[in-house]
C-alpha cells in the first residue's frame, strides 16, 4: 500500500480515535472531518458487524498496537475510567516506547490528567483548537510521515524529493534544521577539541614574539564574523525561502544551511591553527592560546542555534497548530510567530577577564 508520494504504508489505518463513549459526540465530527481530507480511520461503529463477537481483550491490542499509523488519545475524565479505553491506552503506549517517534497524539477534552502520559508530551485541545485545526494538524503528522523527512533524515536527493512532493507545513523549516545539525555533527570532535585546547600539530613555527601574527589573527576573525552577517541577510533568508505565494526552493535553503555550517568550521579552524602551531617564544605560546579563546563565545553562540533547531523540529506541527506562524522572512512581523533562528548569531564580545589576560600577555611580549 502506498501513500501520496510514493512512501510505501503498511498500516492499515493512518489513525484510530480512543475515546469513551460518553464523548463520542465531540469525537464524531472529527472523525468526519478527516475522512472529508482522505484519511484513512478507524471507527468502531464502522465495524460492528465485524467486531461482533469478537474477543475484544485480544482484539483491541492488535488494533491500536499494530494496525494504525497513529492513535489519537481523546483525555477525559469519562476515558480515564473506563476499561476498555485502559486497553487501548496500554497498548498503544506499548507500541510508544518502542519506536523513535510519536505514536500516540493526545488531545484534551478536559484537564483529566491520564496515567502513564508523559506531561511533557505536546497535547491539542479542543476547548482551544476547532475541529478543523486538529484535522489538518493530523494531515499535517501524515504528510511528515508520508515525506519520510525528519530534522535526522540524511539530506540525500531521494528525502528532498519526498519531502517536498508532500511539502508539509514547515517543510523549508525541516530541510534547513537537517542541514545545520548534520553538519555541526560532522564538526562535533572539533568544536570538543577546541575547549580542550588541542589540535594536531600543523608544523608551522612561530619564532619571534608573534605579535604581527596575532594581529593579523584578531582583524581575520573580525571578518569572519562580518562576512556571516552580511551572508545571512533579509535578502538572503527570502532568496531561500521564498516570499509568500510564491514556491520555495529547496536548493537555496539548503545551500544557506551549509554556508551556517561552513561559518562555524571556519571559526573553529581560526582557532585550530593557533592551537595546532608551535611557538619558539613561551609568552607568544601564552598570548596566542589566549587568543583562541576569543572564539569561545561565538562558537557556543551557534552551537545553542543548532540545539534549539533540533528542539523545535521534534515539536513542529504541534506548534504551528496551537497557532505560531512560521516566521523565515526577517521583515515579517506576526503577533504569534516561531522563531526559525536562521541567522549566525553575533556575538563577537571577549569576556572582560579574557581581555585582561589577553592585554598582560601581550605586554609580557613588548618588554
């Protein structure tokens, strides 16, 4: 069975509502509603006749562990207290902990807390969120899958081509975060090193005092960052991203990821070849070693970029739903938006007792 696409499925259902029945009148035009957009559900009145007789201990299990993509938990305190609706909870937290990504999508009818719910897990709420907006935050979850792209997806011309046939809502958003943190990835043994203060050694030797040397090194790192800066511009994040109406190429955007990635290993390197060169005089050792440090800031800086890309891919449509607006234009302006953190952060800015060592080993050079 496949999907839009071309992604083969091999469930039966894309979701499976659990409820109780006393809120089946709220479940119901849900329900509908997804059937109205093409998804494939699991309703138990649509199989009565099928289910009649049945052993449901050992059938709902297989149902709602097996044979669906997703289970959409309605919380209430009627389905806390109900036995059947324990089974189908119990199996599909089963299914949960055994694969890598979300299984089970709640959604709260009251503020009934259920057993065994993480309460960190992403809920809607349809006090807050209409029938509509949960039905397409479910489409939403299908196309992710569907697209077989996730921020850890390897950026090959087969995952590019699935996710943008789906295109699901921040799909520029995913390509981008895969981008940056694979990357940085690549460059994780060398961002350590760095605060270890270690490189291999380069065979360079510095046998003077070096002081020109570390000049030059001060005004090629200022440039760096400058160069970062005027890369990452309004101008640029729209080339990429496209203005609205108009189809966003998936090339640009990643090509604006590697250029993050590019900067933060040039950055990296500035300060490798300081370590990674010997040092004839012991207080131009001193003074250079400090200098790399300037780098420290900058290069956490945009390690943390990296950090909160992965953390806002994980919870993406869960966002966009409860109604951020994805934001990739610098001269937009929403009243609710998800900050996408396109830009190289500038924070070229040397801790004032770094700059103090600094200035005393550059005067230990000058005597």
């Amino acid at each position: 069975m496949e999907q839009n696409g071309g992604v083969p499925d091999y469930y039966e259902f894309d979701v499976a509502p659990s409820f109780a029945g006393e809120d089946r009148a709220v479940v119901l035009p849900i329900v509908r509603r997804l059937r109205e957009l093409g998804v494939r559900v699991f309703y138990d009145e649509d199989h009565t006749a099928k289910l009649w007789g049945v052993n449901l201990v050992d059938q709902l299990p297989e149902i709602y562990g097996n044979r669906v993509r997703y289970v959409l938990l309605f919380a209430s305190k009627h389905y806390v207290a109900k036995k059947w609706t324990k089974i189908e909870r119990q199996a599909a937290q089963a299914r949960a902990l055994e694969q890598a990504e979300e299984y089970v999508l709640p959604i709260r009818l009251d503020d009934t807390e259920v057993p065994g719910m993480s309460s960190t897990v992403a809920y809607l709420d349809l006090r807050r969120h209409s029938v509509d907006v949960i039905s397409q935050a479910v489409v939403e979850k299908l196309a992710q899958h569907r697209s077989a792209f996730t921020a850890q997806t390897p950026i090959t011309q087969e995952a590019v081509a699935a996710l943008v046939s789906e295109k699901p809502r921040g799909w520029e958003y995913l390509l981008y975060a895969g981008v940056v943190l694979q990357g940085l990835r690549k460059l994780e043994s060398k961002y350590w090193e760095h605060f270890l203060r270690y490189a291999p050694r380069n065979g360079a030797v510095e046998h003077g005092t070096g002081i020109s040397l570390i000049r030059d090194r001060n005004v090629l790192l200022s440039e760096i960052i400058k160069v970062a800066v005027e890369t990452f511009t309004a101008e640029a994040q729209l080339a990429a991203f496209g203005a609205p109406g108009i189809p966003n190429d998936p090339e640009q955007v990643i090509h604006l990821g590697h250029l993050f990635v590019r900067i933060f290993d040039e950055i990296l390197e500035w300060a490798r070849t300081i370590h990674a060169t010997s040092y004839g005089n012991e207080h131009a050792r001193t003074a250079s070693r400090i200098q790399a440090r300037f780098a420290d800031r900058q290069l956490r800086a945009m390690h943390k970029v990296a950090e909160d890309l992965s953390e806002r891919a994980d919870t993406l449509v869960e966002r966009v739903t409860a109604g951020e607006e994805i934001n990739t234009h610098a001269e937009q302006i929403h009243l609710k938006r998800m900050e996408i953190g396109m830009t190289v952060p500038l924070v070229f800015e040397v801790d004032p007792a770094l700059e103090e060592d600094f200035k005393a080993a550059l005067a230990r050079l000058s005597r």
